[in-house]
C-alpha cells in the first residue's frame, strides 16, 4: 500500500491482525522457517532469514517462538514441502496486486486466490501483469512525533539509505533491499527506534481511492490475507486521510 496513508493503513490493517495473533504468528513462523531451511539458521549469514525474524519481532512475536521457528528450519523441518508462489491480479478501479503466498498445495491456494479477487470486484491476472509496476525496496518506518526529519535523514543517508519520506505521521527511510539490514543499525546506533523494518515492495505509481473504492479494495486485502497461505499483499492504492477516517468509523 503507498501514498500519503500508507502507514495509517498498514496501522489499520495491523489492528485486524492483532485480533487473529494466532493466524500472524503461525504465518511468521512459516516465513522464519523455509529461510533457516534455504538459507541456514545464522540470521548474520541469511539476509532472508533476518527480514523474516525482523517482520516477526514488528509484530510482537515471542522470542521463544521465533528461536524455534529458527530451530525447526535450520534443523531440515517445516520448510520441505513448502512452495513459495507469487500471483498477481487486479482490485476494484484498476488498483495492481500482487499476492506472496508459501502453499503446500498449489492448485488449493490458486484456487482460493482467484475465488477471493472474483468474490471482491477484482480479477486474477497472468504473471508479470502487474509486478512492473513494484520495486522491491527496503522500508523503515519511524514515528515522526519522536524524532526530526533532519535527525533522521542524517542518520539514515550516513547509514546507505537511499532516502527519507514523510508518509502521515510516520518517517519512511527507503533503502536498497540488501542494505536494510546496515540502515536499519545505523539508524539504531544513532538513538532513532523504529516502529517496522522489512523488505517490501513499493509501487511506482498509485491509484487515489474514493470512499466506495477504498471499502471494496479493503474488503479484498482483508479477504486475502485471511488465506493461511498468503504471507503478504501488495497494492498500489493511496487512501486520502479523510476518506481513510470515513471508512474507519
């Protein structure tokens, strides 16, 4: 999700996340362990395993969890049967999606990913429809009441960020996705907490919302990530903050 809301957004989306705990944890210890599995258990050695232990901690996850998760990868289980698939499609008013999913049965998540965009005024697209229009980005977001922008940008572009954004009450410090590890810190080194860090993919361009669209576009996130199987979803929308309070209420 991008524009001037998008980490109102992923605020209100994070909420709906943490009233299905078990579901997130479930889905970050999946994550955590085809990492240890294909790139070894040292997070220090396996850049995908420190975003994956990185993502789990944003969101609060236990220690012990995350230790185990490590353990059972890095130990040849959990990670063997399971296919990392990427689909992408269309939601309502055009809006670009696209679905990181780890399935252990192909034909049942496909399935599902494409009932849920046809249930909610989308389409399911053939790959590379949409993927052009996403850079895969490192993004760390930063609370704007806490700190300044010049503190910020300094600490970040002095750390290799590639820069620094306001995004609503939030700092967004983009950086090349194999340097958000040094960024992240450098910033941390600087005194600056941040409130998520993770790779992610980041839209070129954005399609504004109206009230109507923004609910149906939200529904389909919503319905999407309910699927076990889906780790992520990625949009190229922009909720203006107005529209965004009206669909929170």
């Amino acid at each position: 999700m991008s524009g001037h809301s998008k980490w109102s957004t992923i605020k209100h989306k994070k909420g709906k996340e943490d009233a299905k705990r078990g579901q997130l944890f479930s889905k970050l210890a999946r994550a955590i362990m085809v990492a240890a599995k294909e790139g070894g258990p040292d997070p220090s050695a396996n850049a995908n395993l420190t975003a994956a232990v990185d993502k789990a901690k944003s969101y609060s996850m236990p220690k012990d969890n995350i230790e185990r998760a490590i353990q059972r990868g890095g130990g040849g289980e959990g990670g063997a049967a399971w296919e990392a698939i990427t689909y992408e499609g269309y939601g309502p008013n055009g809006v670009a999606v696209i679905v990181e999913a780890l399935t252990d049965n192909r034909n049942r998540t496909a399935s599902a990913v494409r009932n849920t965009f046809t249930k909610h005024n989308g389409s399911l697209g053939a790959p590379g429809s949409v993927a052009w229009i996403f850079d895969r980005r490192g993004s760390i977001m930063i609370d704007a009441a806490r700190y300044s922008e010049d503190d910020v940008m300094t600490a970040a572009i002095e750390g290799g960020a590639d820069d620094v954004v306001r995004d609503g009450d939030s700092f967004q410090v983009l950086t090349d996705a194999a340097a958000l590890s040094a960024v992240r810190d450098a910033l941390v080194a600087a005194g600056i907490d941040y409130e998520q860090a993770e790779i992610t993919l980041i839209p070129k361009s954005t399609v504004v919302l109206d009230e109507a669209d923004a609910r149906k576009t939200l529904r389909l996130i919503d319905a999407l990530e309910e699927n076990d199987d889906v780790q992520e979803v990625f949009a190229n929308f922009d909720i203006p903050e107005e529209v965004l309070e009206a669909v929170e209420e």
